[in-house]
C-alpha cells in the first residue's frame, strides 16, 4: 500500500498521528514523517488519517484490485 | 437493528456530511437526502477566519468532499423548520415533508449576537459563514479599522488575519486575560503578548456596551463599560455559537444548549429514552464524555464535529453494536505564527502544569489535570508531543468509563 502527504498543504495538525501512529508521526523539528509503504493490513488506519486530516493532504493509492481468474 | 431504508440527513456542512460519507463508505446504498439552509454547496469553515481573511487574493469556497456512491438528494438554501418522532418525519420551510427511518441532525451552531441594546447598526458583524466572511474581509486592509469583541480563539484569528492585512485592531474581552475561561491563565498570558507584539490594542476586563453610528448610520465607535469608546468601522462579534435547534422546538426531544445524546449519539426524548432513528452530531449535539465524567459538552470543535458525523452514522447503520462514542477531543489554531494544538478538555482543569513557556520560539507546552486526573493538553509549536497525551486521555476515559449523566438542571424538553 503507499501512503503520500502533500507536504505543501500538510499544517502539523496531527490528526494523522493521532489515527495512524504506526504510519505517521512527527520529528524533533515539528515536521510530519511517514512510512510511505505501510503494510496491507494497515489499510483501515491509513484511510481514517487521510479521512482526519483536515486538509486533506493524505492520499492513500486504492487496493489493488482482485487478480482477474 | 436492521438498517434503515431512508436517511435524511439535516445541515450540509461538517457533521452531517461526515455522517453522508460514512453511510456510503460502509456500503449502504438506501436513499440518502441531504438538507441546508445555506444556498453554497458544503464548504468548510475553519479557512473563514484564517486564510479567507488574511491573504489578498480573491478566497474560492473551501468545499469540503462529497459522499462517493449512490447520489445523494441535495435539499440546498431549505431549511428544516419541524421535526415529529412519532411521525418520523421533517418538515421544510418550503412546505416538503421528508418521511426518514434514520436522521441525523447536524445543524450546527448560529453566532451569538451581542446583548448590547437594539438592533447592531451596519458595520457590525458576526462571523460563521461563506457570505459573513466576504463581507468582513471586504472591509479589511490599511486604513480601516475594526473592533473584534471576544476574545476566544475566534476572535484572536479574526484580530490576527486583520492585523496581518494592515488593520488597526482593538480586541475587547470580559475577562481579564483572552482565552483564559478555555485555557487559563498562563496560556492567555502567553496569546495576549503574541497580540500585542502584533500591535493589537488587547482591552480586557469590559464588555461592550452599545455601538455608536456616524451621520450616515454606520458604525463609528464601540463603547465599552468604563464608559470610554474606541473609533472603529467595523466591529466582528466572536462570543462563540448557539446551537441551531430552533427548529426542534415541540419534537419532544431533550434541549439543553444542544440535543442531549447517548453515548452512542442518539438523540434523548424528555423521558430520557433515545428517540427511534434518530442521531445527532458536531455543534447541534451535546455528547456525553468520559472525561467529564460523564457530563455532556459540546466542544465545538472541527475533528469533533467530524468524527461525531461518522460516529452518528454508524450508529444508525449498527445500533448499539457500533461501540459508544469515544474519540478525544481535538482542537488547532494558528495565531501570529504560533500552531495551537490541543487535546481533551482544558477547560475543566482545576490545575495547569506548564512545561515549556517560550513565547519568541513559538512553543508552549501545558498540561490539564482535575482532581488528580488528566483532562487534556494544549501546544504550541510542540505538536509532536500531544499524540502522547491523547494516548493518556483516552485510556483515562476509558478507565473512566461513560455513567449515564442526569438531565441537569434547567433542561427543557423541546
Ligand atoms: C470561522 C470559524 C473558524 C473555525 N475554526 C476552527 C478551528 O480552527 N479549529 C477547530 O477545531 N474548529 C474551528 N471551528 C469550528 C468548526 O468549524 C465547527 O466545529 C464545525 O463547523 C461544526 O460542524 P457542524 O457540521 O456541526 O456545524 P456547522 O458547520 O455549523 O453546519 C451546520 C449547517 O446546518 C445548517 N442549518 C442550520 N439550521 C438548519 C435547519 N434548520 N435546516 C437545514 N440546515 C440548517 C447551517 O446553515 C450549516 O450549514 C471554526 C468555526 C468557525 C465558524
Ligand atoms: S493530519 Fe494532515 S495536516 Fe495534519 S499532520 Fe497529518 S497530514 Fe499534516
């Protein structure tokens, strides 16, 4: 799964970290870090953070869809 | 609980389109009609006393994101005027009468007006919507000068974006510090030097008295309780908002300063049963927090509204399966560069620990606690720190669990 942040609208609300702190968390210098490849599993998480942010600068890329039969 | 056919939700804007959202991220695929007062599609309000003042260019509506899946029906510039619970259904001012087995009531608050005598003349403004915040920003820049009455988080924004684009600011606050009543003392100190290093003129301690007009019938001055007054063209009320449940007069349901919820956001009828289908959410509703012992509150704040939107929802799609509501309170606020961040409830603190107080750096750092117990924490320039507390608060409230709160005294039954 690959998780972006548009760093340019990112404010440091910290929603995100508040939902995700698996995925997001902040450095010394007040800035947002984040595992741009979390696990699958992590999905559920990653997409209440991108639903949180207040603007709505994270992006999570859609599931890869089901492997045609 | 079996999932209900027709949702109506009322009020477009934060709560209720979070609780539109949820429905369709979940899969439901009933009809779904959305219904506002406000003939703007849903935009978010937070830019309004932010960049929508502060910057020079033209502002374009801050939309905010609409449900995915099946259409919702748009009921825009309608505005809901009655509610009947045994009926379940809401009338519209336009006469329409929308039958629900599920509704969300996420009508928001209004801006208190100013008690000062009479009606306020033109030039005196409040500030909570799209068109509100145009017509204050229209009379902002060098040159002009403006009076902000209220001197909480609002009202600071309101004096920062006004101050930034050359204004001459007076801001004028009852209590003897800005914030104080939410923050106290040591983080009022702390915003009132970052106004006045701003070159805001901070009065504190008076109220406001009445508005004084020119010739032309527009506002000259505002006058104030020790009987002096000081000249402005404009003047923006920011004493917070009045839950918008008018319209909910003769529901049966319990009033108090917002509708009176469960813990799993049901809206309670006079007798204290939830009313059937019936959820409400962000700052129409009043929510039971753990962390206030179980007292209901209204924080008005934005990841509040948002998460009680999808919390509402859930309820309504799962019944009591859907977990009570217990996301922390969350708060923000940019003032003259300092990020405000806060979690729980501040204002309940009976004590304020501060562990960093650098005002010219930008950092603040205070931590909340009543009778012993952590209730929330606000920072500024240390954002970092506060996914800690939150982690704290929530297993507080946990701990804490959520008692059924008593009616308090002075609820009504609408
Ligand atoms: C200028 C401003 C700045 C803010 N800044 C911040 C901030 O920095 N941080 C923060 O945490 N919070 C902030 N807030 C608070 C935050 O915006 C609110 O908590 C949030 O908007 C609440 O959402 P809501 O959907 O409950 O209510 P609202 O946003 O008030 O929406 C309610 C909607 O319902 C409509 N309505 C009302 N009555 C009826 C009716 N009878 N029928 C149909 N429709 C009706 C209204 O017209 C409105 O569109 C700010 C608020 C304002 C006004
Ligand atoms: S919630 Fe959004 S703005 Fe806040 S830190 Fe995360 S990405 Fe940045």
């Amino acid at each position: 799964m690959r998780v972006t942040v548009d760093m340019d609208l990112c404010q440091s609300h910290g929603q995100c970290v508040f939902a995700a702190p698996e995925i997001f968390a902040f450095d010394d210098e007040e800035n947002l870090v984040h595992q741009e490849h979390p696990d699958e599993a992590e999905r559920e998480q990653a997409e209440r953070a991108a639903a949180l942010c207040p603007v709505r600068a994270v992006t999570v890329a859609p599931a890869p869809s089901p492997a045609a039969p | 609980m079996r999932a209900p056919h027709r949702v109506v939700v009322v009020g477009a804007s934060l709560a209720g389109l979070s609780a539109a959202r949820t429905l369709r991220a979940e899969g439901w695929t009933g009809s779904l009609t959305v219904v506002g007062a406000e003939p703007h599609l849903p935009y978010d309000r937070p830019p309004l006393s932010k960049e929508v003042l502060a910057r020079e260019e033209e502002p374009e509506l801050p939309r905010l994101p609409l449900p995915a899946g099946p259409d919702a029906r748009w009921l825009l510039g309608r505005r809901a005027v009655r509610l009947d619970t045994s009926e379940r259904r809401v009338t519209l001012s336009d006469g329409t009468g929308l039958a629900y087995d599920g509704l969300v009531i996420a009508t928001g608050a209004h801006a208190r007006t100013p008690r000062a005598g009479g009606p306020a003349p033109p030039g005196v403004f409040t500030l909570r919507g799209w068109d509100d915040a145009l017509a204050v920003r229209a009379r902002l820049g060098a040159g002009r000068s403006l009076v902000v009455v209220g001197g909480g988080f609002l009202g600071s924004e309101i004096a920062a974006a006004a101050r930034a684009r050359g204004t001459a600011v007076t801001l004028v606050e009852a209590a003897e510090q800005p914030l104080t009543r939410a923050l106290g003392r040591v983080a009022g100190a702390y915003v009132a030097g970052l106004q006045e290093e701003a070159g805001i003129t901070v009065r504190t301690g008076t109220r406001v008295t009445g508005f004084r007009t020119a010739l032309g019938g527009g506002l000259c001055a505002v006058e104030l309780t020790n009987a002096s007054a000081v000249p402005a063209d404009t003047a923006v009320v920011a004493l917070g908002g009045v839950p918008a449940t008018d319209w909910l007069a003769g529901s049966g349901l319990l009033l108090d300063q917002g509708v009176c919820c469960d813990p799993f956001l049901r809206a309670l009828r006079g007798d204290g049963s939830p009313a059937p289908g019936v959820v409400a959410a962000g700052d129409a509703a009043k929510v039971p927090y753990a962390l206030a012992g179980g007292s209901r509150v209204t924080t008005g704040h934005w990841a509040d509204a948002l998460a009680q939107g999808a919390a509402a929802a859930s309820t309504l799609l799962h019944g009591e399966t859907a977990g009570p509501y217990d996301t922390v309170p969350s708060f923000w606020a940019d003032l003259h560069g300092a990020r405000f961040r806060s979690v729980g409830l501040p204002s309940l603190a009976d004590e304020a620990t501060v562990l960093e107080h650098d005002p010219a750096g930008r950092r603040l750092e205070i931590a909340y606690h009543h009778r012993g117990s952590p209730v929330g924490a606000l920072t500024a320039g240390r954002t970092s720190r506060l996914a800690a507390y939150r982690a704290e608060l929530a297993s507080a409230a946990r701990s804490a669990g959520v008692c059924a709160a008593a009616p308090s005294a002075g609820t009504r039954t609408g």
